[in-house]
C-alpha cells in the first residue's frame, strides 16, 4: 500500500497534460487512476475539498470489514438502527426492526441501496458510532488522506464531513484490495440470507434504466445529495489495465455521473496503453573502474507506464544519478545510485542500481598485492646494499 501512496504522489510530478484532449464532462470533479500503479492518468479539480454524500459508504464498508470476524454472524436489527432516517430523507435498504440479519446481508445493504439503516447497524454493532467514526478517520490518516474528514457513517451532510475525489480513490483502490469488498461492488444482484430482500447494484440500476453499455465496467458506488450533487466511484477492467474512476458535483441530474465515467474510460482505453520502456536484460548503464575496464548493468525486469498508444523511441531518455566510478574497495550490494526512466522529459520510473561482484577484480587485487610484494623486496635491497657501503 505504501507504494501505491508513493506512486500516488509521484504521478502529480509527471501528469501527462492531456486534460485537453479529454472529452467535457458535467462532473465539478474527477479524478482517473490507473489501478495497476495507483499513478494518476486524468483530474479536474481533484483536490478540491467537497462533499462526498454516500461515497463515505466505502470508508464505513472497509472500516467494517477489518473488524467483522465472521460474515454469515446473525444479528438482531434495533429501534436505534432505524432513528432519525425518515426526516434525514436518507436512503435506506429497507430491512426491518427487530429483523434477523447477518453481517454479509449488511453489506450488501450498505453498498447496494447504499442503505444508512445498514451503516448505523454495523456502526452500533462495531463498537458505536463514535468509536467507529474515529476508526474511519484513524484509516484516512493511516492512508495519509489530508483533506478528508468523517462526522457520520451514512455521508449526510454535515459540517466537517468532506473530502476530495482524489482521497476518495486513493481510500476505495485501498477497500478494493480486499477480497470481500471486491466481491461485494462487483455483484450485481444479491439475496439476503433471510430471503426478504434482494438487492440490484445501483449501477446495474443505472444500466437497467438507460442503457449505457461498458463492459469494462466492473463496479462501484454511487451517491448523492443536493450539496454533493451525483457522485460515483467506479472500478473497470480492460485490455490486462485496472481502473478507478470517481466524480462528484455532477447536477445535470439522470445518468449524467455515469455518462462523465463512460467518456473518460473509453478516451483512455481507446488511446493508452501499457508501454515497455526498457526491457528486460537490456543495458541502461556503464561505468568505469578505478583500475581499468568498465562494468555494465542491465534492466531485471521490463519497465512498464501506461501512455499514448503513438510513442517514439527518441521520446524515451534514461539518467543516471550516483557514483560516476566503480572502487575495489566498495562491497557488493552497495547502492550507487539510480537511472531515472523518462519520458518527455517527465520521470515515469526510477532503476537502483547496485555494486554488483565481478570476477575481474579478485585477479587485480592479485596483480596489485604481487606488485606491492616486488616493490617492497627492491626497496629492501636497496636498503641492504646502503648498508654494505
């Protein structure tokens, strides 16, 4: 995880000007990673702090996981569960009071209808909302999510809750590492235990009512309040690259979230791809020995960054930063520095290179102690025949 951060906060120093060539979008704010790196490919606005509305379910989902012990566990819904959703206008799931539930059914609830009655469950069930309030904003800072902060667990609005797409998609590309959440926002319909209600993904709902096509699409979340306007996170898939996708402050109202995702993904799909820029066993590096000779190094593995598919090779530079000499002296696996893989002049990745062994220097080492013993005899010599004089 903490290479992606790095990869995260590294992408900011080489994004590609490319939000010209980018089709307009209705959204205040997006932000488009490539989730195979973390590296940052598109964004508008995507530090702007905002609200957030039910995106904050991914927060609460991810927190709730890490603490559930078992999902098939049976629990008993409360009065408390159910406070206040009404006059808040708070989407809810639908489940019932005094209804028995298991935790899984609660996830889905929560990440499906993006039910607040499911939140405020897991939420009193997980040691109580304010214990878990502090949790979520435990992992944000774990996450090193500086501009985001959690008041409730349902994304209602409310002063000091906010965030910003950019920390939106580092926390969900996060939730998305673990397998339950994954499985969750990929499924599209989903039955509770109990058999009293089947859940329909909201983007399946989105597909259902307007009949916007991506394949590639995987899955997400949704949301919305009159504030936050339309907001989604999305997950896709195509051509061996991941994808994250997340909006918000979109209020062209209908699909318009969903139409800003489908112009963004096929942009980049249709014009990107995964470049080698140095392959493989292929020479970066040459520096000189102190004693003569030269040691070469070679790439270990490809080096790979996600660009236009029309690049050309003179676009592809590598520098190299360290020790401009190999010593005798210096031991192996001594780092000398680093050859920096750019391309137009932006830094994609950076190659530590390493002192490596070398089986010419044991033979000059050799060369040089023969060499110290004949000039230490000749001066001995020297010595003696001053003496018989």
């Amino acid at each position: 995880m903490k290479k992606i951060l790095f990869l995260v906060f590294l992408s900011f120093l080489f994004l590609l000007n490319v939000n010209g060539a980018t089709p307009e979008i209705s959204s205040r704010n997006a932000i488009l990673l490539n989730g195979n790196d973390g590296t940052i490919l598109y964004e508008k606005n995507a530090e702007e702090i905002v609200s957030i509305a039910s995106l904050t379910k991914i927060m609460t989902a991810i927190v709730a996981l890490e603490q559930i012990k078992d999902l098939e566990e049976s629990i008993i819904l409360q009065k408390e569960d159910f406070a206040g959703l009404r006059e808040a206008n708070a989407s809810v799931a639908g489940f019932k009071i005094n209804e028995e539930v298991t935790y899984k059914d609660l996830m889905y609830g929560l990440l499906f209808p993006s039910g607040a009655d499911a939140a405020k469950a897991l939420t009193r069930l997980l040691g109580g909302k304010n214990h878990f309030i502090y949790l979520m904003n435990e992992k944000a800072k774990e996450l090193g999510l500086e501009k985001t902060s959690f008041k409730n667990e349902t994304g209602l609005e409310e002063i000091g809750h906010h965030s910003t797409v950019k920390d939106v998609a580092t926390f969900f590309l996060y939730a998305l590492e673990n397998a339950d959440f994954q499985e969750f926002v990929t499924t599209p319909t989903y039955t509770t235990k109990n058999k009293q209600h089947t859940f329909l993904s909201t983007l399946e709902n989105y597909h259902k009512k307007y009949q916007i096509e991506m394949d590639y699409l995987q899955g997400g979340k949704t949301g919305w309040t009159s504030e936050a306007g339309l907001c989604l996170a999305t997950y896709a898939y195509k051509n061996n690259n991941t994808y994250v996708f997340v909006t918000a402050g979109s209020y062209n109202g209908g699909a318009s979230h969903i139409t800003d995702a489908k112009k963004v993904y096929d942009y980049y799909i249709e014009n990107f791809e995964n470049q080698i820029l140095v392959e493989k066993e292929s020479k970066i590096l040459e520096l000189p020995m102190l004693i003569g000779g030269k040691m070469n190094f070679y790439a270990e593995k490809n080096i790979t960054a996600y660009l236009p598919k029309e690049i050309k090779k003179e676009e592809i530079t590598l520098e190299y930063v360290g020790e401009n000499k190999i010593y005798p002296w210096t031991k192996k696996d001594t780092l000398l520095g680093h050859v920096k893989v750019k391309y137009l002049g932006k830094v994609i990745d950076k190659i530590e290179i390493y002192q490596k062994e070398n089986s010419s220097y044991p033979y000059l080492w050799g060369i040089l102690g023969i060499g110290i013993f004949f000039f230490i005899k000749k001066r001995n010599r020297k010595k003696r025949r001053k003496m018989l004089y």
